[in-house]
C-alpha cells in the first residue's frame, strides 16, 4: 500500500477519530463512537480505501511506504 493520507488531512483524521471514539466514554455514551476508529486507523496507516478507488492522494511523498 503506498501513502495516500498527507499531514493535514491525517492530522484531522486523528482529532475527529479521536472525538468520535470519546462518545463512548462521556456523552451519550453509545458504542457508535467506536465508529472513530475508522479515520483514526487510516491515519495511522496513512492509507485510505476510497481515496485508493477514487485515485485520491493528500501525500506529497508517494514513495511512503506503510
């Protein structure tokens, strides 16, 4: 898999993964929080499947290798 996920677009990935994911502890508390652990994982694979099918990139560095 080669990076399609550049810095800022992973860097929101992680603040709304990580806002979502928090849902589960304070606020309503229901397990669709652990819906945030969708754009935390392509962050930190920096790797995203329907930025692959659509031929998407946000990486300056195509050679990354993940």
């Amino acid at each position: 898999m080669t990076c399609n996920v550049g810095g800022i677009d992973r860097i929101l990935r992680i603040i709304v993964g990580l806002g979502l994911l928090s849902l589960v502890f304070v606020g309503p508390q229901t397990l669709w929080g652990l819906v945030g652990l969708v754009p935390l994982a392509t962050a930190v694979f920096r790797w995203c499947p329907p930025y692959a099918l659509l031929g998407l990139s946000t990486c300056k560095d195509k050679t990354v290798e993940t």
